[in-house]
C-alpha cells in the first residue's frame, strides 16, 4: 500500500471494520445512487471547494460529518421551520443530521473531508 490523494479515492470504513481504497471515477455517485454499488459503513473523501453545491443532498443511512481543513463554508440545513445555515472556518466540523437535506456554500476556497454513509444517498437541485 502507497499514499494516495483523497480527493481522487475514496476510503470505504465498512461494518466489517475493513478501510478499502475505492478510486473515483465518473460513474461513482450515479452508481450508488442507483443501487449497483454496495457499501455499508461509511465513505471518507477529500475535495477542494471553490464553488457552492448546484444541488442538496441528504443520506437516509446515517449522519455525515463535515470537516473544514482550510478554507470557510456555509453548510446549509433544510429544516421543517426553514434553512439553517452553520459556519464552518477551517479546523472545525459539523454533524449533518441522518435524512437532513443540505447544501455547502463557500465563504474561503478550501478543502472539506466528508465522513459520509453512501447507502442510500439523494441530489435534487438547488
């Protein structure tokens, strides 16, 4: 096993206690999202943020936890009394509750990792 870049490979924590490289491809998210790929646990990925999300997400499968390593975003929360925004500097991180729709907004480009149950995970648009 060498280093990798985490923005490129995801890590798969399954139930088993197992962390297994999985590289990114193209056709990843829609492949999940449609079923044909299987990963209990949870999935640990990097990205360099410079943009604000283009859709809201939730996963039905579990809390995800976001942590700002560099940079300063707004993690949106689509809550039943209206949106909820929490601030996110670098060095800091939140917990997106199980089901909760939510969205990143960049304040500062930088780097997020998403500590994220893939199982069962949902886009619409913003």
């Amino acid at each position: 096993m060498s280093s990798f870049d985490p923005t490129a490979t995801y890590v798969h924590l399954s139930a088993a206690n197992d962390a297994i490289a999985v590289p990114v491809t193209e056709a990843f998210w829609p492949e999940l999202m449609a079923g044909e790929r299987d990963y209990d646990g949870r999935l640990i990925t990097a990205h360099e943020i410079s943009e604000n999300m283009a859709h809201w997400e939730h996963h039905p499968a579990g809390g995800e936890v976001l942590l700002a390593m560099s940079g300063a975003f707004d993690v949106i929360l689509d809550e039943p009394g209206g949106e909820r925004r929490i601030a996110l500097d670098s060095g800091r991180a939140v917990i997106v509750p199980r089901g909760t729709w939510h969205r990143v907004e960049v304040r500062k480009p930088g780097k997020l990792v998403f500590i994220t149950p893939g199982e069962g995970t949902a886009h619409r648009p913003v």
